[in-house]
C-alpha cells in the first residue's frame, strides 16, 4: 500500500512540475494585481471583456484588447519585458490572451487577474464607470 502511495505521488509531482513548466505567466489574485498595477509604471494594463463590458466599467487606466487583431496592434510596438496585466470577468478568456501573449507574441512579464472583476468587486476594489461613447473604439484605429 505504501509503494502504491509514493508511485501515486511521484506521478502526480512530475505532471505538475511538466504542467507548472508550461505556464509562461502568473495568475494572481486581486491583491497582488492591485499592487503590480501601482507597481510598475510602464505596464500595460488590458481588459479583454467585450467592447459593450468595458464601456460600462473597467479598471482605472485600462486598455480595451476584446479581440485577438486589437491585441496585436497594442502590443507591436512594446517591448517583449514590458508588464502587462490581463483581466476579464471572471478569469477564463483573460487565460486565452495571456497564452496569446506568451506563447504567439513571446512576452515574457503577463500577469493575469485569477477571478477577474468578480474577485476585485467582491473585494471592494473601484471600477472606472466613466461613460465611453459609442463609437470611442472605432476613433482609436
């Protein structure tokens, strides 16, 4: 039973050390997300919710990214060590851009907020409700 135990174990060591290999970038929780945005001053923070989301509210100083052509034409002209923080509403398309990000565009600082806006209102952090026009976006190409 015991070499059972230490068989199961060393397999599900070695599938989480391939697996932690793998990930190129940091889920965090509200928190710590909260502190690498005042952390660094040359990040770029993303929201990758749809375009009518961020139009409603978003975290101060976000950048709309909603699609994979917006992503790329705000991220061509940085440098691959430049932080970028990624969030959503609840965690899951922001998983997408930051394997995007590092994976297809090679950066090498994303962090992605783990619960998205979910776990930052919860906690009892501010969005940025400011009213952005309609047509704000289609103004920015």
């Amino acid at each position: 039973m015991r070499k059972y135990f230490l068989t199961i174990l060393l397999i599900s060591l070695s599938f989480s050390i391939t697996y932690s290999q793998n990930i190129k970038y940091h889920n965090l929780s509200a928190e710590i997300f909260y502190t690498k945005i005042n952390l660094y001053n040359n990040n770029l923070l993303l929201d990758v919710r749809t375009f009518a989301e961020y139009r409603k509210s978003r975290i101060a100083n976000s950048v709309y990214a909603g699609d994979k052509n917006e992503l790329i034409r705000i991220t061509k002209s940085l440098d691959k060590n430049n932080p970028i923080l990624v969030y959503c509403s609840n965690g899951e398309r922001s998983l997408t851009v930051c394997n995007i990000l590092t994976s297809e565009l090679n950066f090498k600082n994303v962090y992605n907020l783990k619960y998205g806006l979910l776990e930052w209102q919860n906690i009892g952090y501010v969005l940025d409700k400011t009213k952005i026009k309609k047509n704000y976006f289609f103004n920015k190409k």
